[in-house]
C-alpha cells in the first residue's frame, strides 16, 4: 500500500467540500464514521493508512485539482 500524498485536516476539508460532500456521504465514500471525518478535519485523530490509501484513491478517481492537494 503507497500513500501519494500528505493528507492534512485542512487538505482533508477541502477535497470533501471540492467534491460537494457532506461528512455523512465522505464518511461512506471512505468507511468511516461521520464523526471520524470530522475528528480528522479538525486534527482531533489521525487517518490510518488503509484509510490514508482510500483517500488517495478517491482523490485519483476525482478531478481534483493539484494545486489544492
């Protein structure tokens, strides 16, 4: 498992919000919980790295843009 990218709480919140996604939906998109996300938004938990890989992957399926990675 490669993570490709340092995932901050703000860099986090911001990809959920690029993709219009509630915390309910980002949190099934990922296979967490609502609260989950939001622990790590606010740099309460950190993301493990299952979790780390699943946000990379999502963020290769999306047009996210690299300036906002």
């Amino acid at each position: 498992m490669t993570v490709r990218r340092a995932w901050t709480p703000s860099g986090i919140s911001r990809f959920r919000l690029w993709n219009r996604m509630t915390q309910v939906n980002f949190a099934k998109a990922v296979g967490v919980s609502r609260q989950t996300i939001n622990m790590w938004e606010q740099g309460k938990k950190s993301v493990s790295m299952d979790h780390l890989s699943k946000l990379d992957s999502l963020a290769g399926e999306s047009e996210y843009p690299e300036r906002f990675k």
